[in-house]
C-alpha cells in the first residue's frame, strides 16, 4: 500500500506533504532502502536548532532483534516498521528550563522534517513518545549525557488513515492581539 | 471452561514488559493512556492465548480482542467514542462473566 505520489516517481509539493502525512501505525512486512533512511535523516540534519548547537544525536535501529526489542518496550507502538530512528538530545552540562525547551523544541522540528521527507520518498512514519526511556538507553547503550526524546518508526504503509479534524483556522488564529478575530 | 490455556515464556515475558513499561509510562502520560494500555494489554494477552490455542474456537476471546483491536485507537481522534468503546468492552465482559455462572 505505497503511497500515490511515489508510485508514480513524483516530487511532492512541501504544503502536501504537510497536509497528507499521517500518522501510519500499521506497517508491511517489507524493509526500506538504505538511501531513503540517509534522505530522511539528512532532512533531520538541515533542521533549524537553537544557536545551531544541533544537540541531537539519531540511532537507526535496523536489525530485527533490536527492532523486537525496541517494540517491546515501546507500549506505544502498535506495529512492526522497517526501521526505528531514536531521537536524543544531548544533555552534557546541568540544563536550565530554558534549555530544556530549547533541547525538545529542536528535537520535535527535527522530526517533522523526518516525517515529511519519509512522505515524500512514499514512506509511513509516526512519531512516538510511549516508549520506556530507561529501558531503551540499557537496550541501545545510550549514555547517561544523551536522553532519548521521540522515536519515529518508519516503513511501507499497511493503513489509509482518515484526517483527524482540525479546528478551523479562525478558532486558533488571532489578528494583532489574543483573541481578536483574524480573517485572511 | 475451564480447560488450562496456556501462554509460551516468551509470550509471559513479552506481556510483563508490557506491563511494567507500562506502569512507569502511566506516572506521565496523559490519565486516558492507562485505559489504553490496560485493555491494549488485555488484547496481547488474548492474543498470545489464541496462538497456542489456534484449535480452540473460543468465540467471546476472539470477538473481544477483535473489538479491542478495531476500536482502541478511537482514543487519539474521538474520546467520547473511545470512552463510549470501554463502556460497550465492560458491558461485554459483564455479560459474559455473567453467562459463565
């Protein structure tokens, strides 16, 4: 079940892809190539981060022993993908809350841009935050410094999932001040 | 009905890091996340069940964990339909409980 675009060898228009990525929580059993996961994660690398500190690290977990393992400790995570990328913020010194922000913020853009670039290379994603940290830093060796934030699954979509509703645009955009009424 | 059915050590394992990652994910997670895991859990543990019972055609387990299946992730779009779902799943289990004696 790939998806239309990449079937046909197209390009895909950066404002599609934002509003027809889904979250694919169901996955065939068929693995990615080792091209598309070095597109996607170079897509991570270009992410903005606060005073370009790129502050993350990205551990690919290919091999299917880790990948069951990964899964089992990840009550979040309802299928089989191809590949797990785990994002980690690097934590090297005492944070302040302010850092913090900036750690995960940097962390979630880098995401999106992965789950956009897995779109267009015809790929399901999803990114996962029901995972058991303690047990994936023992599993995959983490060291202490680097906490891991998110990880995104990444293989051939089994599901169609409908869009989820979203408020409408002048709910939750305000002209000039909080809760003026904005019109385009 | 009473017949033994049995899990394999792996499937037992599985489940119980299921559960204890799990319960440290509840100290965090959004309150509904616990339903959630709680009745995901109840589908693993039919599931495993039924695999070493592919014999047994033991209607009530399979239709549930179908259900369970079909309907949990309601939670993410839906949450008065994923509420309504754990109502409908007790309801179901009530009335099994119940013809079981």
């Amino acid at each position: 079940m790939g998806l239309e675009h990449q079937t046909k060898g197209e390009s895909v228009d950066v404002f599609e892809a934002v509003r027809k990525r889904r979250s694919i929580r169901k996955f065939a059993d068929r693995p990615i190539e080792g091209e598309q996961l070095t597109k996607i994660l170079d897509a991570a690398r270009w992410a903005p981060t606060a005073g370009n500190q790129q502050r993350w690290r990205f551990i690919v977990v290919t091999s299917p022993t880790l990948k069951e393992m990964v899964r089992k400790i990840s009550p979040g995570i309802f299928s089989r993908p191809a590949a797990f990328v785990v994002i980690c913020s690097l934590r090297e010194e005492e944070l302040s809350h302010w850092d913090e922000s900036l750690l995960l913020a940097d962390c979630a853009i880098a995401a999106q841009n992965m789950l956009l670039a897995a779109y267009a290379l015809g790929l399901g994603s999803c990114i996962a935050l029901s995972f058991s940290k303690i047990a994936l830093k023992e599993i995959l060796d983490i060291p202490e410094h680097a906490e891991p934030e998110f990880i995104i699954t990444l293989g051939y979509a089994n599901e169609q999932p409908q869009p989820p509703p979203r408020l409408p645009l002048e709910e939750i955009v305000f002209a000039e001040r909080y809760g003026e009424g904005w019109e385009p | 009905m009473s017949q033994r059915m049995v899990l394999s050590e792996d499937a037992a394992f599985e489940l119980l890091v299921f559960l204890i990652t799990s319960a440290r994910g509840c100290v965090d997670e959004p309150k509904l996340y616990g339903t959630f895991r709680l009745v995901d859990g109840a589908s693993k543990l039919i599931g495993f069940v039924l695999e070493n019972h592919p014999q047994r055609s033991e209607g009530f387990l399979r239709d549930l964990k179908e259900e369970i299946d079909e309907r949990k992730l309601s939670l993410m779009t839906d949450r008065e339909g994923y509420i309504e779902f754990l109502s409908d799943i007790t309801r179901k289990v009530g009335q099994e409980l119940k013809r079981r004696g």
